[in-house]
DNA sequence: CAAAGCATTTGACCTGGATCAATGAGCCAT
DNA sequence: ATGGCTCATTGATCCAGGTCAAATGCTTTG
C-alpha cells in the first residue's frame, strides 16, 4: 500500500499542479484537454515568489515564459535614472514573456505573494507544435493586449489625471474576475507609487485625486489596499473624457 | 493570339497583384511560398487610397484585415472631444486590423497617397488553416508591435519632450527600409499635428524642439518632409534619457 | 505599548509644456 | 504675379501637474 500514502503526502502542486491551478480557467492553458494536461505538468515548472521579488529582467536572454497562477505582477520598463513606467499588471491567468527577441523587453516584478508557472523555451516550441489550439490562443492573447496597448497610449498621451484616474478604476472593475465582485469595490494589490508608475504620473497626483474623488463621494477609500466605486456611470464618463 | 494580349492590356496588380507587390518581402505575405501567391492573390482585394481617406473607423465592424503595400497611414484613437492619439504609423508591408474582438479598436486613415490590401475575416481564416507558417508570422507580429508598444507607453508616461521628439527621429532611422538611408536622411511623410499626436504632446512643442535640434546642429531640416540625423549618437543618448 | 519604518496624505510653490496669438513660408489655381 | 489656402514657426502668457516639505497614519518589532 504505498502508492496512496505517497500520493497522499506528496504536495497536490508537485503530483499535477495544472489540474488543480487556480488559473486553468482563465489563462491560455485552457486551450488544452484536461486529459492532455500532464503533458502540461511535466513542461511547466512551479515557482513561489516573495513580495518584492524580480523574476524577469529587461535585457536578460529569453529563455523561458512564464504564466501567473497566484498574486500580482507588475511587468515595466525602466529608465537610466530611474524613472518607470509600469507597462501593465498581471494577475493570475496572465501569460508573460511573449516575445520574437532573445532578451526580454520588460522587467516583472511580485507586488504581492505570488506564483508562477514557468515554460522554456524549446519545450513551450514542442508544446505549440502538439497543440495547435495553444498557438492559436497565443495569438488571441497578444491581439487583446494590444488593444490594450493602444487604449493606455490613449491614456498616457491625452488623458488628464482625473480622467486617467477614473480610466484605471474603471478597469480595475471591469478586468476583476468575472462575477466576483461583491458591490463595487476594487482590490488594489500595488502601492499609489505603482499606480502612478502605470499611469504617468506621481504618487502626489494619484492621492490628490482619489482624495478629490473621495470628497466628491464618487468613490469610498476603506483601506489603503481597497476602493469601492459609489458612482460607476459617472466615473466611466470621467473615464471616457466625456464632460 | 487571343491570350497574350489580354494579358498586356491587363494592368499588372489585376493579373497577380501579389507577386508584383512591392512589400511582399518584409510583410507577412513572405510566410507563403511563390507557388501559393497565386491563391494569396485571389483572397485580397486591392485598394487604393487618397491622403486623407479613413479606411478603418473605430467601433465599426470589423470584417476586414488589412496589408499596407503602398505609402503609409497612420492608426489612431479618439476622445470625444477630438483629443486625438496616434498609436502608430503603419508603411508598407505592414499588417492591420489584428483583433479578436468583433470591433475595431481604432481608426486608420492615410496620411499620403496609399495603397491596401483587404482580406475578409473569413478568407484570413481559411488562409491561415491552410498555412500555418502564416498563423505563426503573425503571431511574430502581433509580438514585435507589443514590443514597440510597450516602448511608446515608456516614452508617453515618463519621456521629457526633448526625449519623446529623440526617440521619434531615431525610431524613424532604424524602422526605415532596411539598408535605404542615404546619409541620415528620413522622410517625415505625417504632419507636425500627427507627430505630436503620436508623441502626447502640441504642434508648437514639437515645431520648437526640431527648432532647437536644429540651432545645436543635431539635425538639418532640408525640407518640411525631411529631416537628417547630423548627430545620431547624441540624439539616441538622449532618447534613451542619458544626460 | 513605544519606537521605528513605511506608505500615504496634504500643503506651498515651481515649471515644462500647453494655450493663445501672430507671423512666415510653400503651394496651387487663377 | 497674386490672392487664398494650409502648414510650420516663433513669441508671450498661463496652468496642470510636478517638486519639495511636512504631517499623519498604519504595521511591525522588540
């Protein structure tokens, strides 16, 4: 009888970690049957990061490509003297390190306690030939981030602090697991800093203005780490650059 | 003798606008061997294009992909109030309309005398199931444009004008046609109003900071269409935010 | 529960680039 | 050539958001 217990005390995300993955729902890995996913398993490799921690590197050589299954990453792009701009973040179901290049273009970061499901190269390459359902996914994936790409251009070049305020708030809201948000309220697992990183402007403006909208009663601040959206329709128009 | 002539009074780009095409080389299209242009050919539809004409408007169905093959357009998103961003300049070989959602997420509109070639969304799909080399290169592209998009957001959230105004001329040196740069020559095909519109900032500030370039004799101006790099490393130092 | 260490907020002031306003410079069409 | 376009340049002024500088919480740790 020793094919139970050590089943039973081998840890579940060591035995088949993409059965069981939060994120298997969500995130590309859905291209792919459940009876293919140890196939999946055996490719990916499980790792843990502390808040804080760097995982990509700007520059660094692409070897491998990772998926979010745990937490928040924030993906940005740094400047000589160090000014940042945060690129996008990332939560679980996310797929990052798409890129044609050798190096990566951005670096990633945990904002938060997180994990991630990591893929080489050459066996995502086998992966993507045995499952033309994935390549297609892929392809899926990139086209909506460039939407989304070109909406935060929109965002950076044109939009005023209050409009891209509103615009991030708003999207928090809409971008939220689908179906799990009880009332309006918004978790914000970054800093103001990084919300200002990825919005082009300075941590002051960024509390300024939640401290407007908050006056304003547009939008309610119960922790430093949580919103809630009292007045939705108005702020999508602020959002949208209406008024 | 019927035959040969027919083919004379046909104009070329109606016979086989494919293998006659001018971007055939860098756009997707080289993912698909000279034996199957012919079947290339019969899937788009040409078009030709006056400077000004929109061809893509945002939120319009989208039924059509798109292959830039002559001149250049510029794509571009909206506020209500005509706040308007430029998310990128699109010259010959260049693919658009990459979306899965059912609308386009932006608009497109020639900036000088074009031409495109159009696939229905059906057709592309039927292509790309007969050849998957195609799926893959757009994937590559849709890649590469998360890229430069990415490096945009960069130069839109945090870049000092003088950088953004850089880093246009030096992208402008290297996107050129490979190994086609006589001297450090560009050819600026969009107006001040759509540079500043592609780098978050007025007609003035951009027509002074060319203005300032060209008093420390980093730039010559020969032309309103034209502009030489006299000093390339100084101008890519300061795109990068060196100083 | 005090002290240290952050992240955040708030206030006072400053500035890079926007706005407003002419002026200049090509480019047709007549 | 000349008047009427449009686009680009240049100057003067203004202001949204940046910078600098204190408070004010929140955690964490001893």
């Amino acid at each position: 009888m020793l094919r139970p217990r050590s089943i039973l005390l081998m840890p579940q995300h060591e035995h088949d970690p993409c059965s069981s993955c939060a994120a298997r729902g969500y995130s590309v890995c859905s291209a792919i049957d459940d009876k293919d996913l140890g196939r999946l398993a055996a490719t990916a490799v499980v790792r843990d990061l502390a808040k804080g921690e760097t995982f990509i590197e700007e520059g660094d050589s692409a070897s491998d490509f990772f998926n979010v299954t745990r937490g928040t990453v924030k993906l940005y792009k740094l400047l000589p003297d160090g000014r940042q701009q945060v690129t996008g973040f990332a939560g679980a179901g996310h797929f990052l390190g798409l890129a044609v290049s050798n190096t990566y273009a951005f670096s990633a970061e945990a904002i938060e306690q997180s994990r991630v499901c990591r893929f080489s190269r050459p066996k995502l390459r086998e992966l993507l030939h045995d499952f033309p359902a994935l390549e297609e996914r892929l392809l899926q994936t990139a086209c909506n981030e460039l939407v989304a790409a070109q909406e935060q251009m929109l965002l950076l070049g044109r939009k005023t602090a209050r409009e891209r305020v509103a615009s991030f708030l708003v999207a928090r809201l809409e971008t939220g697991i689908p179906c799990v948000n009880p009332s309006d309220a918004i978790a914000l697992p970054m800093t103001r800093g990084e919300i200002a990183d990825y919005l082009g402007l300075t941590i002051e403006t960024v509390s300024r203005t939640f401290s407007r909208f908050k006056a304003e009663k547009r939008i309610a601040i119960p922790s430093n780490t949580e919103v809630v959206i009292l007045d939705r329709p108005w702020l999508s128009g602020i959002a949208a650059g209406l008024q």
